[in-house]
C-alpha cells in the first residue's frame, strides 16, 4: 500500500474540488453572511498567505478569541494547513487562566472577534509571548483599542494572493491544541495531530457515528473553542455539508430561526441549550424545526423527561453523546441497535439516556478500585479508561499530571461508568463527584437524571454534605421552572424520588436555588455549589 498521510489539507481539497457550491452561513453582528466552499477556499488560501507575511513558521501556536463565525472556520483550515499550530481560547476563561493558558501554549499571534477585544486589552502586559494581534470585523476600519501591533483581518486578506501551495506535512505534525475547561486546579494542554483529526473526522461520518453526509445542514451550537465543536467542522467540510453559525447569540429565539430559515438538519450542543429552546417552543414560539434530524447531545447527561418531550411535542430525536478534550472529544454515540426498535418505548427510552457505546477505532476498560475490569451487568461501577488513534498519550508540558491521568497506555478518564450486557455505558458520576455514604456509592448524576423527569423541574445538581454518622449525604440543588416556585415544596421533590431510587439514596436536604453555576462549556460546577453550601449546612 501507498505510504500517504492523512492531513488536513485533504478535507479542505475534498470541499474545493467536490463540493465548490454548498455553502456556508454566518450569523455575524454585521448582519448575516453566506458563501461557498469555493470562496472559502480562496479565503483560507489568502489568509495561509497573510500567516506566512506575519512570521508565521510551520509549529508556530496560532490563538483564536472569536465565537462561531465563517472567519474562525477560516483559521481552522489556513493555520492548520499552512502546518502551523491552531489554538482556539476560552473565551469564557477568567482573566488568570487564560494568561496562564497563552504562556503555556506560547502563543504568537491572536485573532479576536471585535467584540471581545477588550478582554485581550485586560492581559496584554502579561502576554509576553505575543507578537502580533489581527482583529477580525466586517466594518471597514479598526476599531480603537491600546493592543499593538494590531492588523485589519479583511485588509490582509484583500491584499494577499488567493493561491497557496499547502505543504506535505508529517500526519503526526500537530495540527491544533486545546485546554481542559479545568474545575480544578490550572487547564490541562492537550495536543492534536493531523492524523487523529483526520481520522475522528472521518469516524463521525460513520452511520453508526454522527453518519455526517453531503446532505446534512450543521449548525455547531457547541463552541468552536470547545474542542473545535467537537469536529464537526471537519467533518462537514470533508463531506461537502452545508455549515451554519450563530454567532455570539446562543438564544432559543436566534438558534431556531437560523433552523428554519437554514432547513438545518443537525444541531450539537449541552442539555441547557436544549432545555432553554424546550421552554422557548412550549411557551408558545412558532417555528418549523421538521428538518432537524438529530440534536445531538454532549457535556452533560440526558434527562428522560427531556428527550421524550422533544420527541413527543416536536417530534425530534436527541442523540447522545460523550467525549473529553483528551480524546478529540467523542467517544461514545448512543444509537438503538436494530433489533431495539422493537421495544416498548419506556425500554427503548432507557437506552437513549445512557451515553452510548463505543466509537469504531477505539478501545475501552471499564475496572474497579482494585484494577479488575467490571462485569458488562449494568450495575457494577468502574472507571472508564480509554486508549485509541485520536486519545490523547500525555499533557503538554505537564508531567506531573500526565502522570496520574495516562498510565501503562491507557487514559484514565476518571468517569465512573456502568457497562450493560448489549454494551452501552451509562455515566455515574465524575470521580470527585460520587457520594460515599455509609461504604456505598451514591451516583449524583442517575440522582439528577431521576429529579429533572419531575415536570416542576428546569435542572437539578447533587452535590455531597459532610455526615459524621454516614461521612458523605446527598444534597439537591432545584432549580424550578418559570411559574413553579411557588408550588413546589423539597417535600414534594422527595415523595417524587421515593419509588425512583433506593430509599437510602434520598437527599437529606433539597434546597431551591435560581441558577445551576456552569462552567465555561456549560456543565455543571459542583466546586462553587460545594463552597456555596459548605458554611451553610
């Protein structure tokens, strides 16, 4: 066979060549914008261009400070291509990680959306790494700002040549990085060669995947800071699908006209985007979603109460998810097997709640405390470990860490998981979340899952309280629907749970609060819950 590597600049020649006339749509404050994979060729071309003009060398760290938009799809190819490294950033992060982040990445450039420049102007004594800053607009001149020395985006590029000769690369060259979103402790670097990209890519497109195709119309609610949307990007451009972004406004109102004006076929996204379009249509709003395919479904778990009201109002599937930024996210899809379409609903629903099963390419241990692996029963608890082609081997510039977290070649993901007998997994909790109680384990996530089917209930966290008599007890923090405060009692929370979960599992105390605290990729911080109730109970 052919030695041949597998680059990214093969996705972005695929869209070219095969797919010059499907488009692109950008919701941009400017007002919306849509070209074709043609035209965007010819822009990261010009853009692979403007890079070489402003330094920029094969392995050189390329930061992005931009939301979803076709000028961030842009860098995603030309840096990528062009063999430099690209580095989106949080751009939720507070003002001390992001410094430590660009220090530790070494950056050398940031492109920043216009509306975020004043949170780079707050750091920028402290990036001493940073050379050069490129604001990306659609107005005609920079607007003002104390960052120097800075670049017009469009200027560039208008000024620069629309052909560019991509290099041969090494397919184990990195092509991007990203951090952890990190509760705890500094965000973790993680790198991405243009061999795993290319290959989870092309994986998603598998039926039993996401099943990306030519036909698809994807809109990537989920952050292209958040482990490049979880590829999907890469994955459309490779298949030719149309690509929609919403910009920086993530309303229901916004995501569901960009739906039905776009005829979008796949949304991806965390259960709180999903729960505020819920309210949003079930308050009255009028749209045609009958396009939409799948929601799909990452960073958090499924409610049963939430995937069989779209079903059954809308008449529209979520399918779950599950991935981490040490494994280019996904892992896992959570697909019926044929034979399943047979059951009753409530069995087919009990399986499209649990995270799903494993990618093609990959491999998966689930073991115990003592290092044996778990039985496939569905109630045996273990950690998840994972190895495969797109994991993630160490952290950058992270030894200590990558120490605890990779050993004997395997990830340990410190997801505590069940594994059923048809091979779906079902997630339990994070390590640092499970509840010890009395030598036993209680899963705040099946707790949460069990809470939110309640029809009062908008979203529930479970966090642990210490005990003196049982050492850990569950604590239920409820946040209630619009109209239902005051008709819902924590007693009333309790009898709900009483035939749900073993009796010994019920919250000691439920307390109602306003707003789930979320972290910067919109999962659920149980660390500012914890510190909110320690001095309190």
């Amino acid at each position: 066979m052919m030695e041949h590597p597998l680059l990214i600049k093969t996705m972005l020649n695929r869209a070219n060549l095969l797919f010059p006339k499907k488009e692109i749509i950008s919701r941009n404050p400017e007002g919306d914008f849509c070209y074709t994979y043609g035209d965007f060729y010819k822009r990261v071309c010009r853009l692979a261009n403007v890079l070489q003009q402003l330094g920029i060398k094969q392995g050189d760290k390329v930061a992005t400070f931009a939301w979803n938009n076709h000028r961030h799809l842009e860098l995603y190819f030309a840096v990528t291509c062009a063999g430099a490294v690209l580095h989106p950033l949080n751009v939720r992060l507070f003002a001390d990680h992001l410094t430590y982040i660009i220090a530790n990445a070494e950056d050398k450039i940031i492109f920043i959306d216009e509306d975020l420049i004043s949170k780079i102007e707050e750091i920028q004594d402290k990036l001493t790494t940073v050379e050069k800053f490129v604001i990306m607009s659609g107005k005609d001149e920079l607007p003002e700002t104390t960052l120097s020395p800075v670049y017009h985006y469009e200027k560039l590029l208008a000024e620069a040549s629309d052909a560019f000769n991509f290099p041969d690369l090494d397919e184990y060259a990195i092509a991007a990085m990203g951090y952890t979103s990190a509760t705890t402790g500094l965000p973790k670097g993680v790198l991405y060669t243009h061999r795993s990209t290319y290959l989870h890519a092309l994986t998603l497109c598998l039926p039993d995947a996401i099943g990306i195709s030519e036909k698809d119309i994807i809109l990537p609610v989920v952050s292209m800071f958040h482990v490049f949307s979880w590829g999907l990007p890469f994955s459309a451009a490779f298949m030719g699908a149309n690509l929609v972004f919403g910009g920086n406004d993530f309303s229901a109102k916004n995501l569901c006209s960009l739906v039905e004006q776009e005829k979008v076929t796949l949304m991806a996204g965390v259960p709180t985007i999903w729960i505020n379009i819920l309210q949003y249509l079930d308050g009255g709003a009028k749209h045609d979603l009958s396009s939409l395919r799948h929601l799909l479904n990452g960073g958090a778990a499924l409610s049963k109460n939430l995937v069989t009201a779209f079903a059954a109002r809308y008449g529209i599937n979520i399918l779950g998810t599950y991935g981490m930024t040490e494994a280019s996210p996904v892992v896992l899809t959570c697909h019926l097997k044929s034979y399943m379409e047979n059951w009753d609903d409530e069995r087919k629903l009990s399986v499209k709640v649990k995270q799903g099963q494993l990618l093609p390419g990959l491999e998966m241990k689930i073991v115990n405390d003592r290092g044996k692996e778990v039985k496939w029963s569905g109630k045996e608890m273990g950690e998840l470990l994972l190895r495969g082609p797109w994991v993630a081997a160490e952290y950058y510039r992270d030894p200590e860490r990558s120490a605890e977290t990779f050993k004997d070649g395997w990830y340990h993901s410190n997801d505590i998981v069940t594994i059923d007998e048809e091979g779906y997994i079902l997630l339990q909790d994070r390590g640092k979340d499970l509840i010890k109680s009395g030598g036993e384990w209680i899963s705040s996530v099946d707790l949460e899952n069990n809470i939110m089917g309640h029809p009062a209930v908008a979203e529930a966290a479970v966090i642990a309280i210490p005990s003196e008599k049982w050492q850990e007890r569950p604590l239920a923090c409820v946040v209630l629907k619009q109209g239902e405060k005051v008709n819902v009692t924590e007693q009333d929370i309790l009898d709900y749970l009483k035939d749900k979960v073993a009796k010994w599992w019920l919250p000691d105390k439920v307390v109602f609060i306003n707003e789930v605290p979320k972290t910067s990729v919109g999962k659920f911080n149980k660390k500012i819950l914890r510190e909110m109730f320690a001095q309190k109970l």
